[in-house]
C-alpha cells in the first residue's frame, strides 16, 4: 500500500498522526522511510515538508536519515523564500522539538 502514497499524502497522514496524538511509531516511520525510498522529499511542496515535520515532531519519531534529507532541502539555495510565515516557524518548531540542529539549515 505504502508504494503507491504520494508525499502529499504521506505528509498529511504524518500530521493527522501528530493531530489525533498517535504515538504507534511504526506505520509513522514507515512513512519516513517512504519519501526517502520513493524519492518524494524532492517533490514535497513547502505545505507537505511543514506537514510532515510537524507530525513527526508531535509524535517523537526520530528519522535521522529523513531529517537530514529534509535539512538539505531547505538549505539549497533560494529554497526557503517559497516558504511562508507560517511554515517556517512549523519547520524550526519542528527541529527543535526534535533536538535535531543542522547547521547549513541554521544558516539558510
């Protein structure tokens, strides 16, 4: 089932996990595990990477090799200035809640 969820719709089944506090981290890491085997993290929109962040952040699942990958993406150049407002304090609310620090984000 999972090979055929685009990462729209895995960044909105993140964030109605972190909605409904869902805390049964396995289908949630699968997830994860998802965008980055399926290569969709380059394709999510800054909606969808606000999404998923949130939703992994709500419910404590710590995908190290999906945050990175996610790290890179908002730190290419020019990639945050499509963000709005709202979704930046998502992703920066997201790390931190994570613990995780990358410093070419922190630097974008």
């Amino acid at each position: 089932v999972l090979g055929t969820i685009t990462g729209e719709q895995a960044a909105t089944l993140l964030w109605a996990f972190g909605k409904l506090n869902y805390r049964k981290k396995g289908l949630a890491t699968k997830l994860a595990k998802h965008l980055l085997t399926a290569e969709l993290v380059p394709q999510l929109s800054p909606k969808d990477t606000a999404l998923t962040l949130w939703g992994m952040a709500k419910v404590s699942v710590l995908h190290r090799e999906l945050l990175r990958a996610l790290a890179q993406l908002l730190a290419a150049p020019g990639a945050l200035a499509v963000y709005d407002q709202r979704d930046l304090v998502t992703v920066a609310w997201a790390y931190a809640k994570l613990g995780v620090r990358d410093d070419a984000l922190m630097t974008a």
